[in-house]
C-alpha cells in the first residue's frame, strides 16, 4: 500500500523554488532514505511534507489524503511524526515532562508506559533532565516524542548528525525496528550509505530534484551514484589503499 505520494512538488521560503518539481513515493513498513549533498533541499522536502514550508504546489498525498491545504498540526493528528535536524527536545524538562508537553495524544498515560517498555533506558531515567542526557539518549527521547502521537509515518532529519560516531550504528539500528512498531520512516540522511545498508529505498535529491531514486541496495551498487552521491564504497576505497 502506498503511504505517501509525492507528485511534482516545488516551493521555497520566499520567491525562490528550493524544491523544483520532487516526486517520490513510500511504502507502508518501508524505510526510505533521502540523501544528497548539503542545500540539496532534503530539510526543505521535510519541511514540505509536515506543513513548516511557506509556499508548495503540487500533491503530497498521505493515506490518499491530500495534506497541502492542511495545518500542521492536523498533519501530525492524521499520522505524520516529524524529529527536525536540531532543538528536539527540551533540555530543562525531564524525559517524562518531554512527554507530557506533547499535545494532542490520546490516552496519555498509556502511551508513556508503551513507549518506556519500547525504550526502557527513558523508564529509567524519567526524571533526568533532557539536557544531562547524552547525544544518544537524547535520540530515543527525540524518537520517543515524535511517536507518542502514534504516527504511522515518522520523518527523521539527519538523525545521526549530532552523535558522536561510535554512537551512529545504535541509531540506525534503532530505526530498523520502527516498522515492527507500525511506523513506516522517511529519513534524510548525510551518511547515505549506512542509511541506505537499513533501507529498502532511497533517492538523491540535488538542486532540489530527484537525481537518481530505486531500490536501495541498486543504489548501493550504482556507480553514477557512488561516483556523484555516496563518495567511493568501502571496498573499493579498501582497494586504493593497498595500492598506495
Ligand atoms: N528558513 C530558510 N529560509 C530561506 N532559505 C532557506 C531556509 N532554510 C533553508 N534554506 C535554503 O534552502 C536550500 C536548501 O536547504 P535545505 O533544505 O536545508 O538543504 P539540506 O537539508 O539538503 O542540506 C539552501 O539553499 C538553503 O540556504
Ligand atoms: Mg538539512
């Protein structure tokens, strides 16, 4: 089942088009990564998809409902859950207040106990402000606060961005198991590659186009896209330095 479409959507922040006619589309359980160079417009396609970007045409459909004429928060109320690249989650509250401050959930109490069982380093530590927590432990409560709505879509930006590296493979482990929770993920991603291994999916946006889209592990292969996208494969980088 098709769970969002895409179909030729351009817009920007003011007279300029970021996006310039982007088409994708996902899945239901399927994990898609977006990836490209830096101002390639992936925050902006983000942004476009959860009600943040000023000006958009064309369609997004999500569940064949179109969202363009929708707010924001009746986005997020049909099913879309957003964790932007940056400020996620509030350092002066405590994890279980982090919680709380999300509006518009159903059975709060529920979802809290739920999400704790899911990710039970927060059960433990809910009265730990956000702002002790390490970059990690920051990620499942940035998670954690995009899920408690109980979306069936979950938009990551650049969720590896901020963690230190020996951290980054914990991260996208914990992204595999979302679609086990229901929660199909559209993830922008500058590690393209790691975040391609976890994908079914992915395109490469550049100029704010879709450049090269396909099955992930096609892309993967794709030496267009390691040569422009991805930078050299390990292997194949693993060769050079023998020969050096
Ligand atoms: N709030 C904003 N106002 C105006 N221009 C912006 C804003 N955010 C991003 N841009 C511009 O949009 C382009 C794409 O940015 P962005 O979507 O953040 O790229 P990416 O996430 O792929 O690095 C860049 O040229 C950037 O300068
Ligand atoms: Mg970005």
């Amino acid at each position: 089942m098709t769970l969002l479409e895409i179909d030729d959507v351009r817009g920007g922040y003011g007279d300029v088009d970021i996006l310039n006619g982007v088409s994708l589309s996902l899945q239901k359980d399927e994990i898609l990564t977006v990836a490209g160079t830096n101002g390639a417009g992936k925050s902006t396609l983000a942004k476009a998809i959860v009600g943040l970007l000023p000006r958009v045409t064309g369609r997004i459909l999500f569940e064949g409902v179109d969202l363009l004429p929708l707010p924001t928060e009746e986005r997020v109320a049909r099913g879309i859950g957003y964790v932007p690249q940056v400020a996620n989650v509030f350092g002066s509250l405590s994890i279980l207040e982090n919680l709380q401050v999300v509006v518009g959930v159903r059975d709060q109490g529920k979802r809290i106990k739920e999400l704790f069982e899911a990710f039970p380093l927060l059960g433990e530590r809910k009265r730990a402000r956000a702002g002790s927590l390490s970059g990690g432990e920051r990620q499942q409560l940035a998670f954690a606060r995009a899920l408690m709505t109980r979306p069936r879509l979950m938009i990551l930006d650049e969720p590896t961005a901020a963690l230190a590296p020996a951290k980054v493979a914990e991260a996208f482990q914990l992204i595999t198991r979302l679609p086990s929770l229901g929660v199909s993920v559209l993830v922008v991603e500058q590690r393209a590659r790691q975040s391609l291994a976890i994908s079914n999916r992915g395109c490469i946006l550049d100029g704010g186009r879709v450049a090269l889209s396909g099955d992930a592990e096609s892309l993967l292969e794709d030496e267009r896209a390691a040569e422009l996208y991805l930078g050299r494969s390990a292997q194949a980088q693993s060769h050079v330095e023998q020969r050096l």
